[in-house]
C-alpha cells in the first residue's frame, strides 16, 4: 500500500478571472513545493471518476446545477465572487470526480492517505447555489458516494479553512452519518458556523462548530482540537476523516486575520492523522479549499503532506508578527458547556 495518493486537477487554469484570489497559483505552488520536497513524483497520481448522477443530484439540486451548466457555457458570475469560464462546468466535474478517486481508493485500502488539489474549491457551494467561489461541493460528493456506493456508515468531515463550510454543514445538516465539525474566524464570510448551530432531526449532535476570534492563532487552534475536536471524533467513531483544508487560517493570507502558522497547521493535521491511525485504520483524505497567500500555500501544504506522511517538518514562515488575542477562550467554555467535555 502507498502511503499517500494525489489528485492533480489537468487544466485547472482553464478557471480563472483576472484579478481574482482564487487563481490556478494556488495549486501551482503547492505543486512545485511537492516537487521540490521530492514528494509528488514519489507516490500516486488518481485520475478523477465519472461523478454518480444519484450522488451529483442528492448533494445539488437539479435546479442549481442546470443553472451551473448554462451559465458555465457563456461565463460568467453566479455572485458577486463566484465566476466561471467556458471551462468550468467540465473542470468542476473534475475537481469533484477527483476527490472522489482519492476517498475511494483510501477507502478501499490502495492508499493509507490522500491529498486532493481540488480547484474549484468546493466548501461553500449549497445544495442548491454556488457561492465563496465554489462551484460543485467536493467534499460532500465524496462522502455521500461513499456512503451510497461503498458502504460507509459513519462518516466525519473537519473543516480547517479560515471561512466556515456552510455549503457542507447544510447538505448534512439532517443527516447522522457524517460528523461534520469546523473551526473558523467569526464574525466573518459567509455568517453561518455558530457556536449552537448542531444539527437537526436525524443530525442532531452531528455538527460542531468552534467559531474563533481574528487574532486567535496557534494556541485556540490546538487547544480546540485536543480538547474539542478530538474527543467529539473518539466519541462519534467515523471509519474515515475527511479533511476540508484551506491554508487562509495562515497569519500572511490577505483575506484572514486568525494568525496560525504552518507549524500550528502542521501540528492540527497531524493529531488528526494520529486519531485517524487509532480510529479508523489511518483512512484520511485532504481536500484543497482556500487560501490566497502563495508564500503560505507552500508553507502550510508542505506541513499538511509532512503529517500526512507521518515526517518532520520545519516551518519556513515562522510564527505570526502580531500577538495573539485570549478571547477565543470563550468559545471554549461555551463549547464544553453545549458537548459536554
């Protein structure tokens, strides 16, 4: 078995806008930084299924996604930042169809671990509108596939990206077969992830969210994860984690204001691969959702395949230059309070 899997979106720069943040660099240098560890040529590269139509329609409506297709074909926007080209109705099948051949084969035990570049980015993008630059919902397209076509059960989703994922949080909202579980900047884009926000119905205690202050860097972060995040995983019993991982938590990104370094996010995703090896068989899979600074992109995605890869990492980037703010630490009480830990 390869200790970790990729997924490479061919002709992703078919996507972008000019002067827009989400552009192809972003996957271009997380490439050349793999290449000059000597990790991209080291393991695996997936290509991308044929999405299930049963899956594509339960995770989006038809509705949307005749609306996706049409605009794709002329481009345009969807809003006033998600924009699309002639390409990307094809290239978000890609990302998407990806991210599914990476879940699936760690799944089925070809690969220990997977890194999936997907671009279009996917967090965002509802069951029925596509918005915070996402276009198709990469995560949730695999996690439903694998649920309805390879017999998962329980499922969990972390969401480690500067904005909250309210396009997941909503597609699994009624749901009790995925965990889905998210740290993030609030008040911020798009407005969603309180702290109260835990499902409904058959979903009830299936979503946790960990809403931090702009300033709250490393500390909040690990200390949500080991006192948080980690023991809701232990107590729910996913049989794979699903990573949504975005490098804008980063102190540099232009976009964010939480300060964490690559050496927190290095040292996150690692407890994450470690609770993976006891929970579930060391089945985790790394989707690419935001992050806008390039210097950070390298960074951060070089600590996040150290972790993944069980390896040392140095952080090239160091820590933040401005302080960090205790308030999230509020969260954190008000957290142990509504879980119970």
């Amino acid at each position: 078995m390869d200790a970790l899997g990729w997924f490479y979106p061919e002709g992703h720069a078919g996507h972008q806008e000019r002067g827009h943040p989400e552009r192809p660099e972003r996957v271009e240098t997380i490439r050349s930084a793999m290449l000059q560890a000597g990790w991209w040529e080291s393991y695996p590269h997936l290509a991308a299924v044929k999405l299930p139509e049963y899956v594509l329609r339960r995770v989006h409506s038809p509705a949307y996604l005749n609306l996706l297709e049409i605009t794709a074909r002329r481009g345009g926007y969807l809003d006033s930042d998600t924009y699309v080209t002639t390409a990307s109705w094809s290239l978000a099948h890609l990302a998407a169809g990806g991210g599914l051949a990476v879940a699936r084969a760690v799944w089925d035990g070809k690969i220990r671990r997977g890194f999936a570049l997907t671009r279009p980015p996917g967090h965002h993008a509802r069951h029925g509108q596509g918005m915070g630059f996402c276009l198709l919902n990469n995560i949730a397209l695999a996690a439903d596939a694998l649920i309805q076509d390879s017999g998962a059960k329980k499922l969990a989703i972390v969401d480690l990206d500067l904005h909250h994922g309210n396009g997941t949080q909503e597609i699994f909202w009624s749901r009790g077969d995925v965990f889905y579980l998210s740290t993030h900047q609030s008040p911020f884009y798009p407005g969603t992830g309180n702290i109260d926000e835990t499902g409904s119905g058959e979903g009830t205690g299936c979503t946790a969210n960990f809403p931090l202050p702009p300033g709250s860097g490393d500390q909040a972060l690990l200390t949500i994860m080991d006192e948080l995040i980690l023991p809701l995983l232990a107590r729910y019993t996913p049989e794979m984690i699903l990573v949504s991982y975005g490098f804008d938590s980063h102190w540099s990104d232009p976009l964010g204001h939480l300060l964490c370094s690559a050496e927190g996010i290095y040292q996150a995703a690692s407890r994450l691969v470690n609770l993976a090896d006891t929970l579930c068989q060391g089945r985790l899979v790394v989707f690419l959702e935001g992050g806008y600074n390039l210097d950070a992109a390298a960074a951060c995605s070089l600590g996040v395949t150290a972790a993944l890869l069980n390896q040392p990492f140095t952080d090239a980037l160091g820590k933040s230059p401005y302080a960090e703010t205790q308030t999230w630490q509020r969260t954190l009480q008000q957290a142990h309070s509504i879980w119970g830990l």
